[in-house]
C-alpha cells in the first residue's frame, strides 16, 4: 500500500504504480492530446497533431516548430532508472534530432535522440551528463533501424552503467557516474533550447525507478 502522501504525489505527477510489494514505481505518459499529459498541462510549441494508428493514438511533430515542454522531471532523486519511449521516426526528418530531454536545476542532463542516416535508417543517440567530468554519449551510427516504423527505445541506468536498446536489444553501454537528479523539467520532440526538432510521432513514454532488465523492456507489439 502506498502512504498517503506518496499516493497524491504519483496523482500529481501521472503515474501508474506496477505491481505490488517493494515493485519499482512506473510512470506512464500516454500521448494522445496536448490539452494534458501524466495530469500536467504542457506548455505547446507548434501544432503536434493527434494521430489514430496501428492501434494506438500518438502526437505527431514536424520537425521544424512542434514541441512540448512539461515542468516537471519524472526522475528526479532516483539512483537507478529506465526511460522508455515508443515513437516513430519520419524518414525525411533532421539529421540530428533531440526528442527526449531532461534537464534539472544543476544542468544535469538525459537526452534521447536519432541520428538519421537516409531516408530508410537512423541510428540511436542517448547522453547522460552529470558534470563536464562525468558524462557520456553511446551513439553507434552502424547500428540501425527502418525509419516510418514504431520502436520502443529505452535508456538503463543502474548506478553504474548506462545502456541503451532498441526493440528490446541491447545497442550499446558505457560506464558513468550519475547522481540523483533535482526538480527539473522536460520536452519532448525539441531539445530544451528549441533546436533539433523530432519529425515523427511519439505514443507512449514509461519511466521506472529502478535498472529493467532486458528481458523484460517494452517492444512493439
């Protein structure tokens, strides 16, 4: 059972707490309007469209002007985590696209990102930056995947090492040092100084506090 106040907490931020016991706490943000995602109302840049497809509605972003900024970090003060984001990437869009950020008060950053290679494949790019010393960029331009397709992405941090996979499959890992993040704030299909706009849709995002095992990310179903 969760305490009073954590209970109203999770309500404020959204979440959706999995499982029972000590499970690890799980926020999911569907994205299916602009009006108000996890219970937050997001400041719109742009005109993100509503999408009906393959079963799922998404946001769907130009990559020229529509973004979303939320005044809230959905990680904040955990040690360990997993960010999950089910989107799909438009062919045409940026080289360099920034379409998950979070960055709190002390600078810290976790960005997702693609870099598109050609009109069929892109490449993931994730970033953990605690300080100037201690960050760290896994980016493998020779792994890639079909653009216009639905992907889950995922970034693991255990305390220690930083991985990141896509469809479930494990793409790269490094080793980093990550403090617990403070209050903060993210955007999604824009980095937060409004460069590197995403071209595509995104449908879902799950944060979880604690390092999910392989075995046991999101695929697309």
């Amino acid at each position: 059972m969760k305490t009073p106040c954590v209970f109203v907490l999770c309500l404020l931020a959204g979440c959706a707490h999995t499982g029972a016991g000590d499970a690890p706490k799980t926020t999911v943000w569907n994205l299916d309007n602009v009006s108000t995602i996890g219970g937050l109302t997001p400041e719109v840049l742009g005109a993100p469209r509503t999408v009906s497809e393959a079963g799922r509605k998404a946001l769907c972003f130009d990559g020229k002007t529509d973004g979303l900024f939320l005044p809230v970090n959905p990680i904040a003060g955990w040690s360990r985590f997993t960010i999950e984001i089910l989107f799909k990437p438009e062919g045409d869009g940026p080289a360099e696209q920034r379409f998950l950020h979070i960055q709190d008060e002390q600078e810290r950053r976790v960005l997702i990102e693609t870099r598109v290679i050609d009109p069929r494949n892109w490449a993931l790019d994730t970033f953990l930056r605690e300080s100037d010393a201690n960050k760290l960029t896994l980016l493998d331009k020779s792994k890639v995947q079909s653009t216009d397709q639905w992907h889950w992405a995922a970034l693991v941090y255990d305390g220690n090492t930083m991985a990141h996979y896509v469809d479930g499959d494990l793409q790269l890992a490094g080793t980093v040092i990550f403090q617990p993040m403070g209050a903060g704030r993210i955007s999604l299909g824009v980095r937060q100084n409004k460069i590197h706009w995403f071209k595509g849709c995104i449908s879902r995002v799950r944060f979880t506090a604690a390092a999910v095992p392989a075995g046991a990310l999101q695929k697309p179903h």
